[in-house]
C-alpha cells in the first residue's frame, strides 16, 4: 500500500536447536492455550519476550527521536494525503 509503518510480530525461528524443548513447549499448550484452564506457570522463561519489547522501544524511541521520517512510495495512493500533513 505504501504506508509507513512498522510490523512487530513473533517469528518462527528459535535460537535454540534442541527440538525436544520446541516439541515439549507444544505438548504443554496443547489443549490449554487461550482455554479455561490456561494459567501461567511459574517454570516459564519470558526472556525472548522482553527482549523483544526492549527491541520494539528501542526502534519506536529512536525513531521518536529522528528529525527525518518514513518517505511515501512514489505510486502509494495515500502519499498526496499524508504529505500535506
């Protein structure tokens, strides 16, 4: 479309080789993820995940910080609209 933006989503590479543990991950939410009974277990590593939001603030602080921004494509039907602002 040629809007600016940035998308902050998981991935589907993992850093760690042993496959067992990606299976094991698997077999532990399977049929309570997002259910009745899913609880948080104190086991649990969110290490990943918060350095993946230290990532997303950094990019967004930065770019908060920026005197330059984004630049429209040149075809993008919004970019007349969005350069008057």
């Amino acid at each position: 479309m040629g809007v600016p933006a940035l998308y902050a989503g998981s991935g589907s590479d993992y850093i760690e080789q042993d496959t067992s543990l990606i299976a094991d991950r698997k077999k532990a939410l399977a049929g309570r993820y997002h259910a009745v009974n899913d609880e948080v277990i104190p086991e649990w590593n969110f290490d990943g995940m918060l350095a993946d939001i230290r990532l997303f603030f950094d990019i967004g602080y930065t770019l908060s910080q920026e005197a330059t921004f984004p630049k429209w494509k040149d075809k993008s039907e919004f970019k007349e609209i969005g350069e008057k602002r």
